[in-house]
C-alpha cells in the first residue's frame, strides 16, 4: 500500500527530528519512496519573517503490514 506522510515545522532542526524520528517508527521492510522538502517564507504581523520548513514522506508498506492494518477496519 502507497501511503503518505506531511510535516510541517517552524525550525528546520525540528522537521528533521520529525522525519527521523517516523522514519525509525515504521517496519523496516518499508520502502521510502521518495522525501520531498520545502521552505516557504512570509511576513509576519509585526514585520518579521516567519519561515515554514515541510517535508512530504512517500512510502511503500511490506505487505505484512498492509494486511495487518486491512484487518482493523
């Protein structure tokens, strides 16, 4: 099964802690596909600007745990 993953963070710091940490969380037959990144800048209210660090995880489940998640539906 072909499933994603988006995160999205203020600090780049913190958006690789949360992509590392996923990608430690799934099976380890699980096959990234692909880590697309992203950083978007915008003016703040008062003038600073704020930046918006995100990340968008394609990956593909083993098998075993694709039957697994079928049966708690």
């Amino acid at each position: 099964m072909l499933a994603v993953k988006i995160f999205d963070e203020e600090h780049e710091e913190d958006l690789e802690s949360a992509v590392n940490d996923f990608l430690q969380s799934i099976p380890s037959k699980t096959e990234v596909i692909d880590i697309q990144f992203r950083v978007a800048v915008a003016e703040g209210a008062s003038g600073e600007q704020v930046f918006c660090f995100s990340a968008m995880v394609v990956y593909r489940l083993p098998e075993a745990a694709t039957r697994v998640e079928r049966n708690r539906r």
